[in-house]
C-alpha cells in the first residue's frame, strides 16, 4: 500500500503505518513509573496547601506555555514565529513536562500524525486498544513499524546547539527545580512540583489523545484517513485548548485551536498576548494556510473565522 509523506516523515515505496510490532521502551517506562509511584505514595503524604498551589501554577506553566504553546503549536507546526530567545524558552518549559526532549517530542508527534493521515495505520497510533491496553502501550511502549518513513528535521531545529543539550538532558531538567523546590518549600514542594506535576501532565496527555481519536463532538472530517480527530469541549479549560482535537485535525497549521463559539483556548490567548506585545508575528490561522486534502463540513456552515492582519483578533467567547 502506498503511502504519502507528511512535512519531517519522508515516505519510502516500502514504508508501511500499519505493520510494526509494539514493544517496551524501558527508560521511558521506568521515568513514567517513578514519576507515578512517587505522586501516588508520597503525594498524599506530603500534602499542604503551598504545595498544591505549587503544583497548579507549574503545571498551568509548564502544560500551556511550554507543551502547547512552545512544543506543539510554535517548535512542532510552527504556526507562528518569535525571536529565537523566546522560542528557547517556550521548548524548555515544554522539556519540563516531562515527556521528552524537543527532537523526541517532534518524532513522536509526527510518526503518530503520518500514521494516522495514510488510509490505515497500527493500534497505538490510532488508540484503538481498550482504555487500560492503550495506557500502557502510549505511556511505556512504542511502535515499531517494519517499513517505517525517514524522519527528517530541518537544519535550523536539527542544528540548533541549545536544543541537542535539551534532547540529551530532558529528564535532568527536572533536578535544578527541585533543589529549588526542596529550599524553599521542603520535600512536600518535590514531591507536588515534581512527581505529582509530571505523572498528572503525561497521565493527562494520554488521556486527551486517546479519547480525542475514539469518539466526541466532530464539526469536520477528513476523508479517506485512517484516523479522525475529536474535540472534547469540557476539558477545553482545563487542556488550554488542546481537547479541541477535531479541530486541529481539520487545520494542523492553525495557532488557534479554539475555532467555534464558545470553545475556550488559553493557548490561542497567550499567543495573542506575544502578538500584542510585538514578540509573536506570522501566525498562522485557517483563512491563511492551505486547506487541507478530504476536509469537509460535518454540520452546518463553517463558522467565521477571525481575519489576520496586523493585529490578531480577540478570540470570540474566549475562544
């Protein structure tokens, strides 16, 4: 079966999404377990107010200008641009969630996003498995596909001298903070800024995609792919945007994912904040990026979407 290429994933005559054998990824597992096992035990035994207050201030950081916002939306898409030092910034508080480095992350996003764009695709790609199967494979294991595409990174990403010590040094990332943690707070602030943090964060992380590609509220399709986007519009708050999966499937480019009335993204408001500023500029939006191949309207019109010009738009309903 013949497959397309997609951006970084380069596809071979032999390259295959749907054959591949799952199996263990041991320093990943045992980083994921840790971080688990200490949340859980130790979590409640060293619970106090400042530390919690902790853990929701990092996590709010870390999740919405480092993982969406930096990671996903500016390092992965690239669905906007600021000056480099920014973008440093925004990758490093992405490294402190604690999933990957920045070239781990990029792979990881784009093997699942060629996968689920060629007509069929393996399990773990498309969350297929049963709830508890799917966590263990998307949090411990990976897939390793008989035939699978090249991966390639642009220069100016692949390069990049402070993203190499990243990639080498993302689990280490997490000591300078919690020698923070521990002077100023005590072992109730590591454990709650750490521990708890990081399990919550990738927890949290499994459980939007696994449900945003089974099921949920879908304003588009894309037809003839193997995998469709959800959005899940209760956990929109509470994800900074990113439960609005369908969305994002039907504009990938996009830096706002927050499209329709109503669907709040904290993400698309911290970009238009650097905009406001004058540090984020080139923001991509649906009206200006190529509209994707199969993507049609499943009810209704589609719902006007802001104009880009020299000023960003204030989102709709917080949208």
């Amino acid at each position: 079966m013949k497959t397309i290429s997609t951006g970084r994933m380069i596809s071979r005559q032999d390259s295959d999404a749907r054959n591949g054998r799952v199996v263990w990824m041991p320093a990943k597992s045992i980083w994921v377990g840790t971080m688990t096992v200490v949340a859980i035990v130790f979590g409640p035994l060293t619970f106090s107010w400042s530390a919690l207050a902790l853990f929701v201030v990092t996590t709010a950081v870390t999740i919405c200008a480092g993982h969406s916002v930096g990671m996903h939306r500016l390092l992965i898409h690239r669905s906007f641009k600021v000056h480099i030092w920014i973008e440093h910034a925004l990758v490093y508080l992405g490294v402190l969630v604690g999933m990957a480095g920045p070239f781990g992350m990029i792979h990881a996003h784009d093997i699942r996003d060629w996968a689920q764009r060629q007509t069929a695709c393996h399990d773990l790609h498309a969350h297929r498995r049963p709830f508890l199967i799917d966590a263990f494979w998307q949090m411990h294991c990976a897939v390793a596909l008989r035939n699978p595409p090249d991966f390639v990174i642009e220069p100016s990403i692949r390069n990049d001298r402070f993203y190499k010590f990243l990639e080498r040094t993302w689990m280490l990332q997490q000591l300078p903070w919690a020698i923070a943690f521990l002077l100023l707070g005590g072992w109730s602030w590591v454990v709650w800024g750490i521990a708890v943090r990081v399990s919550a964060s990738l927890t949290g992380h499994w459980l939007v995609g696994h449900f945003a590609h089974r099921s949920g509220d879908q304003g588009w399709c894309v037809d003839g792919v193997a995998v469709q986007g959800y959005n899940l519009p209760r956990f929109g708050l509470l994800t900074f945007g990113e439960s609005f999966h369908g969305n994002h499937h039907a504009f990938p480019e996009s830096a706002r994912l927050g499209l329709e009335r109503g669907q709040i993204d904290l993400g698309w408001v911290f970009i238009r904040i650097l905009a406001g500023l004058g540090l984020a500029h080139s923001v991509k939006l649906p009206e200006n990026t190529p509209r994707r191949k199969g993507l049609r309207r499943l009810r209704g019109g589609q719902q006007a979407m802001p104009a880009v010009g020299n000023r960003l738009p204030a989102p709709s309903h917080g949208g």
